[in-house]
C-alpha cells in the first residue's frame, strides 16, 4: 500500500475514526495523470508516499473543489477509477465534518 486514508484518526471524539479506502504504487501512474490535469494541491501531496498526510476539514472541502470538475472530462480507465476513490474519500470525510489522514505504509 502507498496510503490507507483514514476519516477522524487522532479526533477528540472517541470511536469517530473509520479506514475508508486506500491507494497503492499501481496507482501513482494515474495520480500523475491527474496532476496534469488538475493544479491540486491534495494529489501533490499525495506523491510523497513517505509520508503521512493529514488534512483539515478545510482542506478536505478545497480538494474537492478542486478534483469535482475532473468527473465531466473524459479519462483513461485507471484515471477514472483513481478519481471515484479519492472523490469518495474526501466527500466521506467532508460529510463527517472531520479530518482525512492518508497514512503512509
């Protein structure tokens, strides 16, 4: 795995942390297919697969600012798939009002 993305890690609110999804090295061809078309912060950081990522609730709502319009342009299978998960994710942890943490494996 490059990253196990995880909703609420290190909340305040006991039992509010939930795995919701993960990403591996066959999909860092995609993620920088994305990154040319996109100008996102979030899937930058997300090539530093050394390295745990956190983002704030902020964070997670300006990344799918960034990434929603992506779902009308036409894109390769592995492109695509990688867009649903990682839209899922964000809009998982945007409906918790909560944090995302992209731990690094």
């Amino acid at each position: 795995m490059a990253y196990d993305f995880v909703v609420g890690w290190r909340s305040k609110r006991p039992g509010s942390s939930a795995h919701v999804g993960a990403i591996d090295y066959r999909d860092m061809t995609a993620l920088a297919a994305l990154m040319r078309r996109s100008d996102s912060f979030f899937l930058a950081r997300l090539t530093d697969i050394y390295k745990d990522q956190s983002f704030s609730s902020g964070e997670v709502r300006q990344a799918l600012a960034q990434l929603l319009p992506l779902m009308c342009v036409s894109l390769s299978g592995a492109e695509r798939a990688l867009l649903d998960k990682l839209v899922a994710v964000l809009c998982f942890a945007s409906h918790k009002d909560d944090g995302l943490h992209a731990l690094a494996d």
